[in-house]
C-alpha cells in the first residue's frame, strides 16, 4: 500500500515538476540571450513563447504568458528586470489539489551597443 501511494503521488507531482523545470529552462535560455537587454516585453514574450513551443509546455498562449510575465527596470540601474509568476493546480486525489507557486525573477544587463 505504501509503494502504492508514493508511485501515484510521484505519478501525479512528476508532471508539475517536469514543467517547472521546462519554464526554468526557458527563461534560463532568454537570459543567455546577449540582446535580452534590449527586447521589449512583446519579444520576450515570444521568446520564452518559442521555447515552450521546443520544449512542449502548453499551459499557456501569447495572451497568457503576456499575463503572468512582468518586465521592468532594477532601480538604481539600466538592468532589465524579468518575473514569471503564476500557480499551478492539479488533482492529487478525488477532491485534494496540488498547488504550486512558481516565481522565477531574472535581471539582465544593460542593453550592449555596437
């Protein structure tokens, strides 16, 4: 019984996981980006969207990921300031949810020039 309930609950929390990892990924990606610096919020949006698309996280569209992404400026600074913030819940058993709250803040350098 016991293994029963740990493979159902890894069964069940693998995939939450899984896609944390995923958006981490991506997000990683954009911040390696030399020109990130410089990309408005809608480039962003399409970036991270790009990467999702590769790494197949369908939760969210364009208009949803605009929602939950957050672009600004670090103050004191010309560093471009990037949050992902969302939660995510899914069934564990008949009528008890998983939640988790992701929050994933990356700060990119000043825009380079040429």
């Amino acid at each position: 019984i016991v293994l029963g309930v740990a493979a159902l609950l890894v069964m069940r929390l693998w995939p939450i996981y899984n896609e944390k990892m995923k958006v981490d990924q991506a997000i990683d990606k954009l911040a390696s980006n030399p020109d990130a610096g410089r990309m408005t919020k809608p480039e962003i949006v399409q970036a991270i969207m790009r990467q999702f698309d590769v790494s197949d996280v369908d939760r969210f569209d364009t208009a949803g990921l605009t929602k939950v992404v957050t672009v600004g400026k670090k103050k004191g600074s010309n560093n471009k300031v990037v949050m992902m913030a969302y939660e995510i819940r899914a069934p564990l058993f008949s009528n008890l949810d998983v939640v988790m709250n992701y929050r994933n803040v990356k700060e990119f350098g000043p825009a380079k020039t040429d």
